[in-house]
C-alpha cells in the first residue's frame, strides 16, 4: 500500500530474524527440522507475499519421511493458531494453498488428516482478529474470508476423494463412471467452493498491497481451476438428465442456480489472462442455462421443494418415479448407455 514501516513492522522484522537464527542453530545438521521453512515463508513483512524460494524450501520438506512432512504440517498450524499477526497468518494460509496445489502426496496426504478430530472447520479462523491498527484490523477480514475458501477446498478433496493436483488430470471417462448422486455431490462441493472465493472482501482499499494481491491471484486461479472441474461434470449431467431422479432434478437445479447467482461477483477476481482461460468465457452458463430450462423450475413452498416447468408438475415427477420400469432393475451411471439400450427398444 506504499505506507511507511510503523514500529510494529520493524519489531516484527527483527522478530523474524531472532526466531529464524534460533530455529537453525538449534536443528541438528542431519535434520530436516521444518521450523526455519515456516518462518522463513511467513515473516510479518505486512506489504509483500512469501518469495518462490521459501515455499518450494517448504514444499520440498513432503520429499522426505511421513514423519517429517507430518512436522511440517503440524509446525506450520501450529504458527497459523498462535499468531495474532494478520500478514503472519495470511501467509501461512497461502502455504497451505500452495500445499492444496503441487506439493508432494505424503504432504498433501497429512495435511488432509488435520485436525486429527475431522469436521469442517480446518483451520478454525472465524474469529480471527488482529486489532494492533487499522490496516491489520482489515486484512482480518481477508484472513478468515481465505481461510474459508481454504476449508472448502479442503472439503472437496474429501469429496472427490483427490486434491487439486490430481482433480486437474479428471477425465470425461472417470466422470462417466460416477452414480447420479455422487455426480450432483460433486457438484455441490465445487460450486461452494466458487461461493466462497465471491465472497471476496473490498479490495479498493489495499490495491498496492502486494500481499492481499497475491491472495487474489491465487483465488482467482482456483476459480478458472474449479469451473473447468464442474464444467467437465455438468457437461455429464447433460447425458443423464433422462434417468435423474426427481430428487437428484431439484437437488441440480438448486445448485447450478447457486452457480449463476455469484458468477458475476468471482469474474472479479479474474485477472484478463485467467479470464480467457474461462471455459469459453460463457459455455458454463451457457449449459447450465439450457439443464435448468430442460429439467425445469424449483419453487420455494412452505413444504418444501417443487420443480415444475416443461409440463412437469412435483406430483407427477414422483408419480413417475413409483411406476417400476423394466431399467429399475439395473441402474445405469451414464445417460449415454441408457440411450444406447433405447435405439433396442
């Protein structure tokens, strides 16, 4: 943000120099002790973003023994729940994500048993709060708006049973095999994930903060990175919509409606490249629009969910769903097949 160094800034840049100094002369020479990595990867610098070196330091530690990544992981939590620093523990939370993209499997592998508890809330930031001065009192706001979009991503890879680095290999054939609930599961998940990264907090005020800028284009990465994973899925869905039930119907319209409703809001955080890298920029509405005509519309009612549109009505669609067809003793994943068999009679 071109603003001076406060006192603050400077106590915190000695501060990193004595804990790093400390960390490396009491490691043991043939240990990979993973606690000069993490602070050399989260100083208090407020203005600028961990350098490539020191994370792919940090990286490069989920090349060694489980139980030197599993220190890595626990070491660097443990500075993300103990700062009360905001450019402390936003770094922390981009090395996270970076781990999330390319780090190694072993590295991936302990991170996603973390807590040892399980639940949703990875991180446990929602109350983070960092009240030394202004500035920091705001980049609050982006720690625990990151962190939520870090949790989800964190939830998906539990939902799709992979991280980021093995979802960006996701072939039409892996989706294919997929049963219609886990498909629209998949889904969901996704588009949280696109949710959360348009929840992004004002920005106008920290434009020239190198730190926040990089929070950014990482999220913005995550967007065009996701939205090709929920093309590739929607685009399935499309094949299938003629064996959906009418509970796994209301359960996508609902979803895709989500989709469309923060579309604008994520474009945001897309800079002109990654913009380009969108899906055709609007092929994703585009086929999310044509799904939601042919399936039709989801009315809120006092008892619950009604799809209607096209001549469907709810009670029909359910009626429908009670009379056994010869297909109700096989279930087929993909709508191709059951297109395949109808040319058969």
């Amino acid at each position: 943000m071109g603003r001076p160094a406060s006192f603050r800034d400077i106590l915190g840049y000695f501060k990193d120099k004595a804990s790093i100094t400390k960390a490396t002369l009491l490691s043991k020479p043939d240990s990979l002790s993973p606690l000069p990595a993490v602070l050399r990867a989260t100083t208090h610098d407020p203005a600028t973003p961990p350098r490539d070196r020191h994370l792919n330091s940090l990286l490069s530690l989920g090349h060694g023994s489980r139980l030197t990544a599993a220190a890595c992981i626990e070491t660097l939590m443990d500075r993300l729940h103990t700062t009360r620093n905001s450019s402390v523990a936003l770094k922390c939370l981009i090395s996270i994500h970076h781990i999330i993209r390319s780090g190694s499997f072993i590295l991936q592998d302990q991170l996603s048993i973390y807590p040892y508890a399980g639940g949703r809330n990875y991180l446990n930031l929602s109350n983070f709060r960092d009240e030394s001065n202004p500035v920091a009192w705001q980049l609050s706001v982006w720690v625990r708006w990151y962190a939520r979009v870090l949790e989800q991503m964190l939830y998906v890879s539990r939902v799709l049973g992979a991280f980021h680095s093995q979802t960006s290999c996701t072939t039409d054939e892996m989706v294919a095999a997929l049963s219609n609930g886990d498909l629209v599961k998949e889904i969901d998940a996704l588009v949280g994930v696109v949710e959360d990264i348009g929840k992004v907090p004002e920005y106008a005020y920290f434009t020239e903060n190198r730190l926040v800028g990089e929070v950014m284009k990482l999220a913005g990465e995550e967007s065009v990175l996701t939205q090709k994973e929920i093309l590739l899925r929607v685009k399935e869905t499309r094949e299938r919509l003629g064996c959906l039930s009418f509970g796994e119907s209301v359960e996508l319209v609902c979803v895709l409606k989500r989709l469309e409703d923060c579309k604008q809001r994520v474009l945001f955080l897309c800079s002109i490249e990654e913009k380009s890298k969108l899906v055709g920029g609007d092929v994703l509405l585009n086929l999310v629009g044509e799904i939601k005509e042919k399936i039709g519309i989801v009315e809120e009612r006092g008892d619950g969910r009604t799809l209607k549109g096209r001549g469907i009505e709810s009670e029909s669609a359910r009626l429908f769903e009670r009379v056994v067809t010869s297909r109700d003793s096989i279930h087929f994943p993909s709508g191709r097949i059951v297109t395949v068999l109808n040319r058969f009679g």
